[in-house]
C-alpha cells in the first residue's frame, strides 16, 4: 500500500477515513492511528496493523460536545468534567450508544471519548463527519510515537499520514465517569488534584481480575532494550556505575537522562531536561531513538511524583516492567 504524506490537505485524509481508510495524524497528546469509530471494518484495520489485542478497547475521538451525545450517554458528572475539560488531555468512559460497534469498544458497554486540543485532529475529525477512534500511531506495547518521524514506521501500512506536531507527549487520562467517585483508569496530563476541583476522585489500582481499563494489563511503552530507571539522590552516580558495568561487559548502553552534558563520557545519550513538562514530551521520544541505535540496555532518571511527574513515573513503571530503583 501507498502511504500519502499529507502536509496541509485535510480534506484528502478525511476522505480516505470516510472511506474506510486508516489516517495517523498529531494531536496533543500522541500521534493517533485513525479510522471511522462506526464503521467496524475499518476500526478492525486498526488491530490488525498495531497487533493490538483485540480485548483492548479504543478512544474515539470527537470534534464537538454534540459528537460526545451522538455515541454516550452522558451522565451528569461526565457533563461537568466536558464542561471544565473539553477539548484536552481528558478520556471519559460512559454508557455508549448502540450506534457504536461492538469492535471499537471490544464487546464493552462502555466507550471512551475524548475532544483533542489540537487544530489539526480537531478538523480531519470535522471533515470526516464521523468520530474517529485512535489507539497511539505505534505498533502495540511500544514507546507511543511523538513526532511525524516516529510514524514513519507504519508507512506501507496505512493510508496516510498527517504531517504535524504533538505537544504533551503522553496520553490523555483515562477517567471512568459511570462510577463515584469517578476513578482514573490511566494517569495522564490531567492530574487527580486537577479533577478533584469538580468531582471526587479515586484512582484505579488495577488489581482486580478483571481489569476496569483494559488496555491497561498489557506490557506497555516497551523499547526493544531492556529499560532500567533510577530516581533519587545520587542519581548520577548510579547511573554512571551501572551504565560502566554493562559497557565492561560488552553491552551497548544508552541514557536518557536530565542534563546530557552530564554524561559527555557516554556515546549513546539523550536528553530529557529538567522541567516536567519537557520529559514529558521528550521521554518516548529519547526511548525510540535509542532503539534505533540498537543499543541493548536504556538506563533512564526517573523525575518526582507530583503533577505530571506522576504520569512520566506510570509510563516508565510500565516500559521497564518494574525495573524502577529509588536510591
Ligand atoms: P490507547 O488508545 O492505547 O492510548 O489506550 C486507551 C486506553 O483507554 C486503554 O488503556 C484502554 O483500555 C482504555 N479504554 C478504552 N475504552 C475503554 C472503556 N470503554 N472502558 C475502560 N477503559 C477503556
Ligand atoms: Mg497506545
């Protein structure tokens, strides 16, 4: 298949979406791999090409409040959190609509929906007359693409690409509106104190057998290398003496960490910055970059829980399965 590489153009990609097609394009959060969220054929396209199990439920994504009521039904503390949230970083799982296939929420009675805050999703959706469901333009369990380069990957794959940028650099929150308190399902950019202005908040351990979110058991944000993540104090240190241990052993070892002027000695280094904001949006990108340069091992410096620090920590948790030491 020809991947067409759109720069401007909207209205070709929301044609080849209302055509079934598959449509990667930057929203604020991740790039997202779009389909029509009603038309099952096409919404299974999107398993098929991400290998994503197909028990993982996806987002659909709208361009207005009226498009949130022609697929869920809104309750009246899903209407508050639209009202304070909407468009942005937020998901809200409600009660769905029959009109939404049974693929786009994987058999759930549930869908989750979300407004991106993002010109360009925000008119390839208006133009495509139809919400468009979109898991992260990646294939499963790896890093989410943050950048146009990143989804490159997919091409000869899919039908097109949107060329732009995306800004947060991790994905929305996931918060489940058809329980109260509500809880968040997955930790993003919208933090719990955040809601908590105007609803009340619990946050989802996971721990059940039958998991709530289900996207959320699956091995997640992965590099190919093996991840190990440090915080704390001596950091650097640490870092410094694990990353010389596996390079005596012969192992090709990459860092994302802070400051990269920090780690000149090392051949392998990207860097995250300092502020929280700017790991956010560095972080997937730093991973995919060293697992193009095949590097066997990725130490990274974890950051503070607080704020969107929580988040970064959720997704390097996830990525390194559990490898994080707080030193
Ligand atoms: P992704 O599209 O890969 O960013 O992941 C979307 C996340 O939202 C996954 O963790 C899904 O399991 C979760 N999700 C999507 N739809 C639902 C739903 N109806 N109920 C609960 N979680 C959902
Ligand atoms: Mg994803």
């Amino acid at each position: 298949m020809k991947t067409k590489i759109i720069r401007r153009k909207i209205k070709i990609a929301a044609e080849i979406i209302k055509k079934g097609g598959l449509v990667a394009f930057p929203t604020e959060t991740v790039y997202g791999l779009g389909a029509d969220a009603l038309n099952r054929n096409a919404v299974k396209k999107i398993f098929e090409v991400k290998r994503r199990p197909l028990d993982n439920p996806l987002i659909a994504h709208v361009s207005s409040i009226d498009g949130v009521h022609e697929i869920a039904e809104v309750n009246k503390i899903a209407e508050r959190l639209i009202e304070a949230f909407f468009p942005g970083p937020l998901t809200l799982v409600m009660k769905k609509k029959r009109i939404v296939p049974k693929e786009t929420t994987a058999n759930l009675n549930t869908i989750a929906v979300r407004m991106p805050d993002h010109k360009i999703a925000l008119k390839l959706i208006e133009l495509s007359e139809t919400p468009i469901a979109a898991p992260s333009a990646n294939l499963a369990g790896k890093p989410s693409p943050t950048k146009f380069e990143h989804v490159l990957e997919l091409k000869g794959k899919i039908d097109a690409i949107i060329v732009g940028r995306t800004n947060i650099g991790l994905e929305s929150t996931v918060v489940d509106t058809t329980v109260y308190p509500v809880k968040i399902l997955r930790p993003g950019a919208i933090t719990p104190e955040m809601l908590k202005e105007f609803v009340d908040v619990e946050i989802h351990k996971g721990k059940e057998s039958k998991p709530k979110s289900p996207g959320m058991k699956y091995k997640h944000y992965s590099p190919d290398a093996e991840l190990y993540v440090f915080v704390g104090e001596g950091v650097k240190k640490k870092i410094k003496e694990f990353a010389n241990s596996l390079i005596e052993k012969g192992f090709k070892v990459g860092l994302a960490v802070s400051n990269a002027r920090e780690y000149e000695e090392f051949e392998f280094v990207e860097e995250l910055g300092s502020d929280l904001n700017d790991v956010a949006k560095n972080l997937f990108s730093a991973l995919i970059n060293l697992d193009k340069q095949n590097v066997d091992y990725i130490i990274a410096e974890g950051v503070e829980s607080e704020g969107i620090g929580i988040t970064i920590m959720n997704r390097l948790e996830k990525a390194s399965g559990g490898n994080v030491y707080r030193i």
